[in-house]
C-alpha cells in the first residue's frame, strides 16, 4: 500500500494508465542492486531512487576521486577520499527516505558475488571493466537473475538487458572478453561528462519497465547511441543456449587478470631507491609524459610491443600510466613473452594527486 505522501511523491508517474497505482506498489515492493557508483551508477541510482523502487543496493569498493566529480553528479568536493556506496547512502536517503537503501562498500568479486546477487530481483551493472561484467552475468545466469548493462566509450554508449525471462545472456553477444590493450576505460581514453547521465537513465528506464511490466525491455537487443551525432542503432542477437549452462562460477585465474604485483608510490620509491638498475616505464601516450611524469622510459601502449625491443627480461620492471590501467595490459604483455618480475603502479599517476 502506499501512504498518501507516497502518493502525492510519485502522482506524476502514478497518472500513467501504465504504471498507476498497481505498478507504483510493484516499484515498492522491487529489490534492486546496482553494481558500481560511478558515471553509470549516478544516474541510475538517483532515478530509481526518485521513481520509489523500494530497495536499494550499492555494490562498490571505490573512493570518490576529484577527477570524478565531471560526470559523477551525485558528488561534490566534500566528499572526495570517502567511500562512494557511503557517501551516495546518504545522498539518496535525503533524496527519498521512503527507499530503503543497503551498503554495500567493496568491489563484486568471486567470492562475494553469488552472495550479494542473491538478495535482489534486478541486477544493474554500472561497473566500467570486463572482469567485473563477465563474473555478474555469470552469477546472474545461475541465480536466474535479469542484468540491465550499460558501457560506455569517449562519446559512444550501449544497453542492453541480459537473461530475462530465459532470454540471451551477455556472453550471447559477447562470448569472450577482449584481449590485453584491447579495452582502455574512461580513466584512459576519456569521456564525455553528459554521457553516463544518458546511458544510466536509459538503464533505470528499463528497470523501471520491468518492474512494472510495460513496455518492450531490450533483452536480446543491443541499444547504441552515438552522442556527437545523435544516431542509434538497434541490434538483435539470439540466444546461445550453452551459456546458460553454467554450473558455478569459473574460478578468478580463468576471469582475472593474472597475478601481477600492484604496489603503491611509497613502495616503487623504495624499489627504486634499493635497486637502481630497476625498469620504471610510463606508457602513456607521449603529450600526457611531457605534460607531467615520475620518470623512466616513455614507451606508449599504443606502440608497446615495438618499443620494448631492448628492455631485460630478467631486471625488475615498474610500469605506469594514468590509472593502473594501460600498464596492466602492458604488464600482462611483458608477462606473456617472459618477463620475470613486474610491478604495476596501484591506481597510476592519478592516484598520486591529493
């Protein structure tokens, strides 16, 4: 049932023949979880929220960083350094006290990732890496659990709705995740600040449809919007029934990256400090070197395999670029062809901005 504040909150939705008061009571009644709380995750928790979905989860394990707040709206400066599931509990609790919101401040991984799911109805992944979207549509297929998706690329934006209603999964469309190099996020490459906005509410859009059951929910098509142009585009694709053959989740060594050693600035000081012949790589791009550096050997990603010609296989290596990024992929390069001992620099030069 709903109060009468209720009722005068979401009249302008209620007012709909489609939703009325039936749908409003089912958005109450929804239990919803919300992977990440970045540039997708803003918008979609703060229209859900809005809307009266009556619970909320917030799964991240991230800290609000200063070069967030140009497409992360839900924060501001004072909320830099603290934990963004906190921080956006607190923001959509003022926003709407009737939705009860759960916290839950770390990453999806393995080990937790069945656990979490397993509490909530609709899955809404807002996380920006392959890892993270393979392992949720994965528990999302052995928990029979709907996954709303969304990306996002420099001004270039995707949905689409997984395992609903027996429907294709992600791995229908994309079987396999792209290769080392292949998929720089927006830490790397950039991103427009109006685009999460616009594919995060294209996500609650479909949450919202279905919950209430109204209209037709992308399952088993791929949304792509183009920003500079305004053009989209629609693709259909079909169930593989053997993706839904999944007994368990596949263990971390099949999904994650392999185990490359991350270590902070204070720690790279000291390595560098007690061996001198250590190799500190940058590879970013040449303009974002000269702009501001640590030091080291400038050997872009973008042209590593060439540049590398000369490096010792058998000397320490620290790699770094902007986020951590750029130089796992380069790290896992190294590791392919037999480097012994590399280092990846935690979180990058950004994250030794105060």
């Amino acid at each position: 049932m709903l109060s009468k504040e209720e009722q005068a909150r979401y009249s302008k939705q209620v007012i709909l023949p489609e939703v009325g008061i039936s749908g409003q009571e089912k958005l109450k009644s929804a239990k919803v979880l919300v992977i990440g709380a970045g540039g997708l995750g803003c918008p979609i928790l703060q229209y859900l929220c809005a809307a009266g979905v009556g619970t909320l989860g917030i799964a991240d394990g991230d800290k609000v960083d200063i070069s967030n707040l140009q497409r992360q709206v839900l924060y501001t400066r004072a909320d830099i350094g603290q934990m963004k599931a906190e921080v956006a509990k607190s923001k959509l609790t003022a926003l709407n006290n009737n939705t009860t919101i759960i916290c839950h401040p770390y990453f999806i991984s393995f080990e937790n990732a069945l656990e979490t799911i397993a509490a909530y109805d609709i899955i809404v992944d807002g996380s920006d890496n392959y890892d993270t979207r393979y392992l949720v549509n994965d528990a999302c297929v052995l928990l029979d659990k709907p996954m709303v998706s969304g990306a996002i690329y420099k001004y270039e934006g995707q949905v689409s709705v997984f395992n609903y209603l027996g429907g294709p999964t992600y791995r229908c469309i994309f079987p396999e995740a792209p290769g080392a190099g292949e998929s720089p996020n927006c830490a790397d490459i950039g991103v427009i600040a109006t685009l999460p906005g616009i594919i995060g509410t294209i996500q609650a859009n479909e949450v919202i449809k279905m919950i209430t059951g109204i209209g037709d929910v992308l399952a088993g098509k791929l949304l792509v919007i183009e920003t500079l142009t305004m053009h989209s585009h629609s693709f259909n694709f079909k169930l593989v029934p053997a993706n839904k053959n999944i007994k368990s989740l596949p263990q971390p060594a099949a999904w994650c990256a392999p185990a490359i050693k991350n270590i902070s600035y204070q720690n790279l000081l000291i390595i560098i400090e007690t061996n001198p012949a250590c190799q500190l790589i940058d590879v970013r791009e040449i303009e974002e070197h000269i702009i501001g550096n640590i030091g080291g050997i400038n050997i872009p990603l973008s042209g590593f395999e060439a540049g590398i010609i000369g490096l010792k296989k058998d000397v320490p290596v620290i790699i770094y670029c902007a986020s951590g990024v750029r130089s796992m992929h380069a790290a896992k390069t190294l590791q392919a062809i037999g480097f012994i001992e590399i280092m990846n620099l935690d979180k990058g030069v950004n994250g030794l901005l105060p």
